[in-house]
C-alpha cells in the first residue's frame, strides 16, 4: 500500500531548508574534493571510538549504559513485563557518523506512544569497522533482547544508514533461521549504498542533506569492499523481502533516497510483501527526525501504525 500525504509548508520547514542549503557539502566530486572526503572520514576514527555521553537528559528518563561485547547500548523505558513492546532503533548517519540528539528525541517520543521499551545501540562504524563487524554484535545484542521479549512483540526501527541496516539484519536472521521481529518501521531507508538511482537528478536541487558521490565512499567502506556493496545485508535492495516480517517506509518527496524506496516498494508489490509506505509531499531525507512542525504528524502516524 502507498499513500501520499500532503504537508503544508511552514515557515519552520522553511527555515530548516535554508539551513540545511547553507550548510551542505554539496560540492561536484573532484579529486581533490574526494581527497577531502575520504580524508574527513579517516578523522572520525579516535572520535567514533570514544564513549558517546548518555542521552538520559534527552530522553528525560533513566537509562542504561549497557556493553554488549564491548558495542556501547543504551537500554531505557523497560518495565519488566514480558509482554512489553521492545524497539531496536538503529540510527542513521552514514555509517560513520554518532547519533545526536534528533535520534534520542524520537525514538523516545516513539517508545513512550507505544509503551515501548528501546535498545539504541552505538553500532561500529566506518573508517575502522564494516558491517561485518556490526551483524556479529547485533545478533549478541538482538539474543539479549530476546531473554526479555518475545520476538513477536519486538519492532526493528531505523532511519536513514540505521533504516538499511535494520532491513539488512532482518534479511540475516531470515536467512539463518533465526526468529524474526514483529515488523519493521523504516524512515528514508539508505537501501542501496551505489547510490545512484536512474532519477537522482531531479531530487538533488531539492534535497541538501545528501552527497550522493559521498555516500558511495561511505558505502564502499561500510561494505569493505565494491564486491560487497551489492551484498544485500549492505545493499538490502537486493535482498529477497519474501518472508520478513511486515515493513512499513516513511519518505519525502523531496528525500534523495525516494527514487530507490519507490524501486523497493515496486518489488515488494511485485512479490505480495505484506507492506506499507507514506510518502510526504515536499519533504527532505530524514525529515521525521527534525524539529519541524511537518515531523510531528509523520511520528503520530509511526504511533497509530504500531499500536495493537
């Protein structure tokens, strides 16, 4: 099922393309713009691997500061029951960047809509891991949650790089006969780290969040290899969805990565892949994360969806 739905600008929505203008990286790739590029990334090492601050001031509440083979995991919103509803949110960022507090405000809206108990882990990330690495401390991190939930009332979640992810685990663990969550709730899911959909081009004077030349380097990283881009536990456009759980996608219009969540929403009709996805007129990737007024209906939208 797809469903467009209109959203009325604002002079917040506005305000947040201006500055997202002011402040893209947008620049054509030239050698020495890729230098730059690649560069910055290997900077990020010694910041990646120091401890992230505890979001607990974000979120307003308690929250744990777990280590799970060494991955830092913050665990909050539990109240002992095994019915409870449980979120695995994985966070976007390019595989190499740390969540901020967009990420926490969310997910925490989220969780306390559904009375949702949240597992946000700092996953590893590029220039020194690959996705390798990540896959074997989720499945560490996926069994600990599975000690206190039932699979059927766990909810994969993500946006963005954490969105693809969270769609390549599930292929994973379907793959290796593993249970599998209830369904999976993806906002503007990076589904396919090439990154150059045949329509890119009439999405980028719209979009100034992302470089799409950067995200291939970023990508190929993340893979390990150009081999691997195509992997479909690094590019989950390539997976075969048959057999996951339900999946439902948020986007924009304006959003990059829409050409490729349409693609993947043709597949899955094609496939009869039990599915949902809302597209937002004249929104940008990543938009439900912002502070705009545009974000709250989106997320209200994620609540009713996940009640049951």
């Amino acid at each position: 099922m797809k469903k467009v739905i209109a959203c009325p600008c604002t002079f917040s929505s506005r305000a947040l393309n201006v500055l997202l203008k002011l402040t893209s990286k947008r620049s054509p790739k030239t050698e020495k713009t890729e230098a730059h590029c690649r560069q910055y990334i290997q900077g990020l090492a010694a910041k990646n691997a120091q401890p992230t601050a505890n979001p607990e001031k974000t979120v307003g509440q308690p929250v744990e500061d777990r280590s799970v083979g060494g991955m830092q995991t913050f665990v909050w919103g539990g109240n002992g029951n095994p019915e409870q509803p449980a979120i695995l949110y994985l966070h976007g960022g390019a595989y190499m960047n740390q969540p901020v507090s967009f990420h926490y405000k969310m997910v925490s809206h989220l969780a306390a809509g559904i009375g949702a108990e949240v597992y946000f882990p700092v996953y590893p990330k590029i220039p020194a891991h690959s996705h390798k690495e990540t896959y074997a401390l989720l499945q560490t991190l996926y069994a600990q949650i599975l000690n206190a939930h039932k699979p059927e009332n766990v909810i994969f979640m993500g946006d963005s790089s954490g969105a693809g992810l969270a769609l390549g685990f599930a292929c994973w663990l379907r793959d290796n006969q593993k249970p599998l969550p209830r369904e999976l709730m993806l906002f503007c899911p990076w589904l396919d780290v090439h990154t150059a959909p045949d329509d890119l081009e009439a999405y980028l004077k719209n979009d100034p969040t992302l470089s799409p030349w950067r995200l291939r380097i970023m990508g190929e990283m993340w893979a390990g290899s150009k081999e691997e881009m195509s992997s479909p536990y690094v590019s989950p456009m390539f997976c075969d969805p048959v057999g996951l759980p339900p999946i439902t996608m948020l986007t924009g219009t304006h959003d990059v990565l829409c050409p490729d969540i349409l693609k993947f929403d043709e597949k899955l009709d094609r496939l009869g892949v039990e599915h949902k996805l809302y597209v937002f007129e004249g929104m940008v990737h990543d938009f439900i994360a912002f502070p705009i007024a545009q974000a709250k209906p989106a997320q209200e939208l994620v609540i009713r969806l996940l009640k049951r």
